[in-house]
C-alpha cells in the first residue's frame, strides 16, 4: 500500500479532507519534490493542486493524485469539497501558518479544525519506514561513511575546521548525495564540548579530538552519524571520557527493540554515564527518528514516552561535554525490530587516532 493510500484510509475518525501544504510531506505523499502545491485528500481520492512552474514535472512525477494546475486555489479546492460531498477539513497544523489557517477557515465552504489529530497521523505512517524507505537510508548512509573515510585521510595538523566541513559536504556532493542532511558540525579541541558547535577557521592541533556530525541524503532520506577521533595520541582523561560513552552506547544499542519507550531506552545510556559521576555532562537527548527530515518521530528522550515500533528509525548518540576542555559523542542510527535491530552505521567506532 503507497503512502497516500495509507493515509486515505486512515481519514474515517478525523475528517472527510486533509490539506498538506508542507514540502517535505507533499513528497512523502506524493513523491513530487517541489517549493509550493497543495494536497488534498479524501477517503477516495487525492488531488495535487500544482502551479504552471511545476505541472509538467508533476504530471511525469507525482504518484498516486490526480494533478490539477492551480489558478483559483481556494474556489478549486471548494469545488473537490463539494464533489466529494466533504463537511470537515484538517490541516496539517504542525507546518501549516496562523495566516494560511486562517485564510482556509475563511475562504472554504466546510468546517476546518485547527486540532492536531491530523497532524500526528501524518507523523505516526511516517514514522513506519518501508523497505524501500529504509534501503534509501542506508545508501545514504553509506556516502556519508565513505566521505567519513575519505575525511581520516584529509585531516592532519593545521587543517581547520571549516576546511574539515567543506571537504566532507564536496565529498558527499560530489559521490551521490541529493543534498547534505543538515549543516555539518567539524570541531576540534575545546570546541567539541559544544554539541551543536559551529566549524570555525580554529586549525587542529596534535592531542586534539575532532567530533564530526553529519550526514548525506538520498532520494529525500537522510543519514546521520557522528564520530570522535584523535589527531595526535590523547591523553589519559580523553581515553576515559571516551569509553565512558563508548560503553553507554552499546549498552543502549543492546536494548533497542519494539515495544519499549524513548524514556526507557535513554535512560539505560543516562544511567551509565551518572553513575560515572558525568551526568551533568550529557544535557541532550540520547536520540531521535529519522526519514524525510533529520529530526522526527519516535524520540527517545527522558522527557519522551514514545513507544518505538518495528521499522521506525532512530539515532543512539550519547555524549560527555566538559566545558573548556573536550566532548565526546559517539551517534549509530538504527532500524527497530521487534527483538532488537538492525544497525545502519558501520564505521569504525572503537577510538580511532591518525
């Protein structure tokens, strides 16, 4: 069953339309990468309202709706309200703006609700990966492990940070990634207690560690993982911190499986490094879903009752930070199963020192 077709017959308790409007989940749906269009969909049918800049490629592209192209979008859309005989309409409130709401209250002849119900359906089909989906993310994932390869070469003493990250994204750019997933964090030295530290012209220095996060995307998948390494013979405290979250990371590796929380999963990490007397140290969560975007459901923070579930996606990224000294973060991504998983990463993670 495709994606559309999935949410098609998952309306009945919600309403009798949803409108998308989001980018990232107009593709999800529709498989048509595009800046504007609109999404309706009823019980039996879907319809991508599209401009004259996208409707030849949607026509071509798009899977699963009947492509229209769009020159009076709300009277279009009233008109598919009453030929499908529609009395309520959600929106994606999650991504849909106070003003487009707004106007879709006004200008549309059915009731439009502004709960989150449709939302999260959207959220919940695309936290269940396909097969498909998920061969996307690997194929991802195994660009950014070859970049990851390529950069152990490329980085020595001197190089900075900001050449570090240009060099890994050409990379990747260049060996048939999409795009990158997101801006790619290259620290170095004391920089790497900053989590989401941003690369800078600092040069790398012997006895440094250098804590790269980033990732590839194919086909809209994202890939994300995060290595620590020595350029230099670290010290003792740095061998320290590092098994620390080494040792947390597997354990919390070991526990992935369906059926147990976010909560529950961060926690065996967390506990782990507490009783290390570095709790404090670790202030994010152990980690998130990830697909079409790098960040969505399920997550597993403590804060997170979120159930994971056979073929959702989520990261394993504990982390010790010490300010004005160093940080260590060591980040698999996995595909649940129901006794266990299956880990998508497989870059060396034991510490590597060039």
């Amino acid at each position: 069953m495709t994606h559309i077709q999935q949410l098609m017959n998952s309306l009945n308790d919600i309403c009798d339309c949803g409108i998308i409007n989001d980018t990232v989940n107009r593709r999800y749906f529709t498989g048509m990468k595009s800046s504007d269009g609109t999404l309706v969909v009823f019980k039996d049918k879907a319809y991508l309202i599209i401009d004259f800049r996208y409707i030849e490629k949607a026509k071509r592209t798009a899977k699963g709706c009947e492509v229209i192209l769009q020159n009076r979008l709300y009277h279009q859309i009233n008109e598919l309200i009453t030929m499908h005989s529609a009395s309520s309409v959600s929106v994606d409130t999650e991504t849909c703006t106070v003003d487009q709401l707004n106007n879709y209250k006004t200008a549309l002849k059915a009731s439009v609700s502004s709960d989150n119900r449709f939302s999260r359906l959207i959220r919940k089909l695309r936290m269940i990966k396909s097969q498909d989906e998920i061969d996307c993310i690997i194929a991802a994932q195994r660009i950014a492990e070859k970049g990851f390869e390529h950069i152990l070469d490329f980085v020595k003493e001197g190089k900075t940070e900001r050449e570090v990250q240009l060099e890994l994204d050409y990379f990747m750019l260049s060996h048939g990634a999409e795009e990158i997933s997101f801006d790619t964090i290259a620290l170095s030295g004391s920089n790497t207690s900053l989590p989401h530290g941003v690369p800078s012209d600092k040069p790398i220095q012997k006895g440094e560690f250098v804590l790269l996060d980033f990732g590839a995307v194919v086909n809209g998948y994202h890939s994300d993982m995060t290595r620590t390494f020595c350029v230099g013979k670290p010290n003792e405290k740095m061998h320290m911190i590092y098994d620390i979250v080494l040792k947390a990371q597997l354990a919390a590796l070991n526990t992935v499986r369906s059926g147990i929380s976010g909560r529950e999963l961060d926690n065996v990490a967390r506990e782990i490094i507490c009783k290390e007397g570095f709790g404090n140290n670790f202030g994010h969560s152990l980690g998130h879903g990830v697909g079409m975007e790098i960040h969505e459901m399920p997550y597993a923070s403590p804060s997170k009752e979120d159930i994971l579930h056979e073929n959702s996606i989520v990261t394993v990224e504990p982390g010790i930070y010490l300010e004005g000294e160093f940080g260590v973060r060591i980040e698999d991504f996995v595909v649940v199963k129901n006794n266990g998983c299956e880990n998508i990463t497989k870059a060396e993670k034991q510490l590597i020192i060039i």
